[in-house]
C-alpha cells in the first residue's frame, strides 16, 4: 500500500498537474518566455562542443546529429516564439505543457547519448569539454524549466544521472570528483528550484484570491443585495458600455425608468419586510419577463430597463404597456393581496437623446409625464415632450429672475355651505403675469418651481398676499391656502412660515393649510412633525386632493388633520357615473367618521350639485358659484351677508 503510495507520489510529482487552471496558465505564459532562451544556450552549447571535436570524431558525429538535433530545437523555438502572446485556455496550456514534459526526456536523452558518443574521441581536453558541456547545459535547463517542475526534474534526472554514473565508471580522478560536484550542486539547484516553484505557485494562489476578493467587491458594488438586481452604479456603467456599442455600429438604444404605484402604502401598511418581499417579487418578474434586455433597480421602488435593438416606437411602447401590465398582476404574499402598478417613462438614443445624461433625462421626464397622466402605463419620450423641456426651461429662468413680490398676485375662489349657500371662506390660488412670458397657468409654473426646488421663494410672497387680504374679510370666512412638500421637508421652512402668519395679524385659527398626498412620500417623518408644528400654531391641516394619491389610513390616523378635499377627478359627470358616486359617498362616510369636515371640489354643473345634496355634501367649491376672483372682487363677494338670494352661477 505504502509502495503504491509511493509510486502514485512520484508519478504526481513527475506529471503536469491540472487541477488549478490560472496556474496552468501562468506556467505556460512563464515557460513560452524561458523555453527560447534555453534552447538558445543549448544550441550554442552543442554547436561549440561540434566544432572542438570535428578533427577528432567523424562527420556525422560533428555535423550530422548537431544538424538533426538544431532542426527539432528550432522547430520548438518557432512555436514557443509564436504562442508566447497567445492566451491559450486551460486545456490547450494543459497540453502544451504535458507535450514538453515528454520532449523533456526525448531532447535529454538525444543530448546526452550525443555527448556520450563524442567522449571516447580527442585527448584529454576534449574529453573534459564534453564533462563541461553536460554540467553547464543541465544547470541552464534547470533554471530555464524552473516554472515546470516536472520538465525540470526530468531533464536532471536523466542528464545527471547519466552523467554521474558515466564518469564515476571511468575510475579517473578528475572525472569522478567532476560528477560529485556536479551532482551536489543540481542537488542543490533542484532545491532552490522547489522552493521558488512554491512561491511561483502561491503568488499565482494569491493573485487568484486577489482578483477572487476584487470580483466580489465588484459584484457587491454594482449588484443590488435585496433583488440581485445591477445597483444604480451598474446601471450607469452598462448604459455607458451599450450607447457607445450603439453609437459604434448605428444601432438604436431604448432605456426605460420605471415607478412602483403604490408601493409606499404597502411598506407603511405591512412593514419594511413585506416591501423588501414585494421589490423581490417585482425583480423576479421583471427578470424572468425581459428577454434581450437588462433590469436594474436604481433604489428604493425606482427600476431600470436597458434594451438594445429595441423595435420601432409603437412596438417598443406595447412592449413596455406589456411589462407594466405583467407588475400589475395581483402580489399574494403571506401577509395578504397586494396590488400595485408600474409606471415607465422610455427614451431612444438616437431620437431625441444622444448621451447617457439625456436618455436618463428624457426617460424621467417621460416617467413624470406618465405618473401625472398615465399611472400604471408607459410614455415614449417625444418631440413634443422636447418642446414641453425647452418652454419649462424659459419658465424656469423667468421664474429665477422674476421680481415675485411685483409678479406674483393671488386670487380666491369661495367655499360655499350648499346647505344655505353661505360662503364658509376662500381658497387663495397663484397667478404669475411675467413681463418676458405673459400670463403663466399656475398647473405649469407651480410644477415646474417644485422640481426647480424653488417654490419656496414662491410660497414666502403668495402667503404674504393671500394673508394681507384675508385680513381685511368678517372674521367668520376662513382662508385656504396650499402648500408644497418642500415647504414642509424642513424645520427651517415652517419656522419662515410661522413668522409670516404671525407677522401678519392673521388669526391662525381661521386658517387652513393644504397639503397633497405626494407629501407624504418624501420624508413622511418630517412632513409629520412641520403639520403638528403649524396645527399647534392653531391652522387647519387639509388634505388637499384625497383619493387621487396612494394614502394609506395609518397614516392618515398619523397626521392632525383637520379637512379633506374630494378632488375634482371624483366629481366630474358624478351623477352619470356609478363609480365615482360611490366613491364620493364612501370618502363622505370616511371624514364623518373620522369626525373631518370635508370640502368637494370642482363642482360645475346643477346635476353634479345635486348628487352631491342627495350624497349629505355641505361645503363645495368650483365654477358653478364662482371662479377665481381678484382680491378686490373677493372682498365685496365676501362682504355680503351670511344668508341672502344668491344665483347660483352657470
């Protein structure tokens, strides 16, 4: 057994091992670099040991075997010299170096029978020429094979061997003690050739755990660890990599930046875990949905879909529609149903997009345009959209440079108790007349102020104005007036407006403060504390908007609200259209309950105010009592008595 051990050892050790393929490869590119080096010494070695015995020894020993021998030793240069770059794989390094361990014996066997033949010819120095030649070519093979242990080992094997059983049997002096040293000093080499054979092998070791550790990193630093997703670092390094492919060779790139709908509700309603489950699913789905194309998630419930080749416009869109509709399927996860939906916004390099900043530009742009007019759905990016940019662009420098306090002015559209028709306050809206532009509908520049981040500079002066008027109203009429989430995303923000209001002189109690369910989604914790601040002052907290958002009830039960407002949306044909009356008439039953007043908007026709009547509606507002008015229009509206003959406007 131990025998058998033994033999399979020396076999293991005499062999080219195969189990490490990049140290395979190191030893080829290591070897190719040696191998033309050796032979160059051997040759040299030969042809001068030829030259000194070819008056002594006969032609085909000088001439011929030194021939034949340089014909195989160059055939072996040429090909070393020709795969020297070459970056073989595993297998064929595998080969190469297992057919060089077998010529390893050949060539030493050949060199040294050759050396042999020449010794009995010539005197005494030709004969210690020959001793030279064998120690001088063994010592240079081993250094030159020191990255093939095996060849290395071979080549000594035989050589040394030979050698020193050869000259210790010509019982000369000189000779034997020759073979000794030479023997002692390959012992040595081998020794030294073994010990640099282990570091060669674990710098190779080393350097693959190296570049093992620096492809994880990589991998944790471009992969998303919930979904498994490419992160948002990822995502921008493929974009790069696909649009210069793209730009390259002429081809199309489609990029689409998707939306969860209603994802939010779900983390506040189940918890984080439930999420987390949930963006894993929508991950999943997406993976095993596309087909040529890339998903990446960007973070929190924001995605990412990077498709070469993409089909024509109307295509790509019915793909996209087809995705979303694929995400909006039913999610039954253990804690229960849930439903949400996909909006996606897309741009094509090179329609109207031709760097990686415009195509995520234009695809969130798209993506803005689809939340606001097709949730759940996909817009394409356009030449219309390109105008929208470029007018939103002048609006936003005209906003920067404006004079707010001259530009700025405010007008009002009553609440009125349909009970009575007595007007309860005003809702105060925005108007800017820009000397460069003309008259601008807040519904742009208000939007456009918001993802500017400067609607701040716009709140300051139309809350000074608003109050200003209100001011001079019966103190029975409240004042209504909106406010963004940016006014509320930080404490010093709601510090400006407490000192606006009570600079004013405006009682804080007779007024109502909007806000939109969109608030909610950015820091709901700080939105929570600025609406508690600003009731503790004594406003009404409003809910302005409510069922056009993705509001859950605990959160709602979270914030010290005061008031809904049923948006328009719900209202419209509220008489002919089943669905919106049941609406209507559950968010009616939700404020009672939740002992909330509740103001209904955009009434315009009898039929819708009559609905509303039948529905227990008290306090509407819209264009069917009156439009906006200016301040001055507001305030004989507002001076009139409580309860008179009022027409109601058509």
């Amino acid at each position: 057994m131990n025998l058998h051990s033994a033999r399979r050892g020396i076999g293991e050790f005499l062999s080219v091992q195969s189990e490490n393929p990049e140290l395979l490869k190191a030893q080829y590119r290591a070897f190719t670099r040696q191998m033309p080096m050796m032979y160059f010494i051997l040759l040299s070695s030969t042809w001068a040991l030829a030259t000194t015995h070819m008056r002594v020894a006969p032609g085909w020993l000088t001439l011929g075997v030194p021939a034949l021998l340089t014909v195989g030793c160059v055939i072996r240069v040429i090909f070393w010299l020709r795969t020297r770059n070459a970056d073989l794989s595993p297998e064929l390094a595998h080969a190469a170096l297992l057919r060089t361990n077998r010529l390893a014996g050949g060539l030493a066997i050949a060199f040294t029978a050759w050396s042999f033949a020449l010794f009995p010819y010539g005197d005494a120095y030709t004969r210690s020429h020959v001793a030279f030649y064998m120690a001088i070519t063994v010592i240079s093979c081993i250094f030159c094979m020191m990255y093939v242990r095996s060849a290395a080992f071979i080549v000594t094997l035989v050589v040394n061997g030979a050698f020193v059983v050869f000259f210790v049997s010509t019982a000369q002096p000189t000779f034997v003690a020759i073979s000794i040293n030479v023997l002692l000093v390959c012992a040595s080499m081998m020794s030294v050739l073994l010990t640099n054979y282990r570091n060669f092998e674990s710098m190779v070791v080393s350097k693959q755990q190296s570049e093992a550790l620096s492809r994880e990193n990589f991998k944790l630093a471009n992969l998303d660890s919930l979904t498994g997703l490419g992160n948002r670092r990822a995502f921008f390094a493929e974009l790069e990599a696909e649009l210069v492919k793209a730009r390259a060779r002429g081809e199309r790139l489609a990029l689409g930046v998707m939306d969860l709908d209603g994802f939010k509700p779900v983390n506040d309603l189940y918890g984080h875990s439930v999420g987390d489950r949930l963006l894993v699913e929508v991950a999943t789905r997406l993976s095993t949905t596309l087909k040529a194309s890339t998903a990446f998630r960007l973070g929190g419930d924001e995605f990412a879909i990077i498709a070469p080749l993409p089909p024509e416009n109307t295509v790509l869109v019915t793909n996209a529609n087809a995705i979303s509709a694929k995400l909006k399927e039913p999610y039954r996860l253990p804690e229960g149903t849930v439903h949400i939906s996909a909006s996606m916004g897309i741009a094509v390099f090179p329609d109207l997009a031709l760097s990686c900043e415009q195509l995520f530009e234009r695809a969130d742009y798209a993506l803005y345009h689809a939340k606001r007019r097709l949730r759940g759905g996909a817009v394409l990016f356009d030449s219309d959209h390109q105008d929208q940019i470029n007018a939103e662009a002048r609006i936003e420098s005209a906003l920067k440079q404006a004079d707010l306090n001259e530009e700025l002015s405010v007008v009002f559209q009553p609440i009125v108790d349909i009970r009575d028709l007595e007007t309860l306050g005003f809702e105060a809206l925005a108007r800017w007349d820009s000397p460069q532009l003309g008259k601008i509908s807040p519904g742009c520049f208000i939007p456009i102020a918001e993802r500017a981040g400067i609607v701040g500079s716009l709140t300051r002066p139309l809350l000074k104005k608003a109050l200003a008027a209100a001011s001079n109203w019966r103190q029975s009429l409240r004042l209504s007036f909106n406010l963004s989430a940016h006014d509320l995303n930080s404490d010093d923000g709601v510090l400006t407006l407490i000192g606006i209001i009570r600079g004013s002189g405006f009682d804080p109690k007779r007024l109502d403060l909007e806000i939109t369910e969109t608030a909610f989604t950015h820091d709901f914790a700080q939105v929570t504390r600025s609406v508690e601040t600003l009731r503790s002052l004594g406003c009404g907290i409003s809910l302005d908007d409510f069922g056009t958002g993705y509001s859950s009830l605990t959160r709602l039960h979270a914030l010290p609200l005061t008031k809904f407002k049923i948006d328009r949306s719900f209202v419209k044909d509220l008489d002919t259209r089943p669905s919106s009356y049941k609406i209507v008439k559950s968010l009616l039953a939700l404020s009672a309950d939740m002992g909330l007043d509740c103001v209904i908007e955009g009434v315009e026709t009898k039929a819708e105010l009559a609905a509303l009547t039948a529905l227990g509606g008290t306090s509407v507002q819209g264009y069917l009592f009156s439009p906006p008015m200016p301040e001055n229009e507001a305030a004989k509206f507002a001076a009139r008595p409580s309860r008179f003959d009022r027409r109601v406007a058509v």
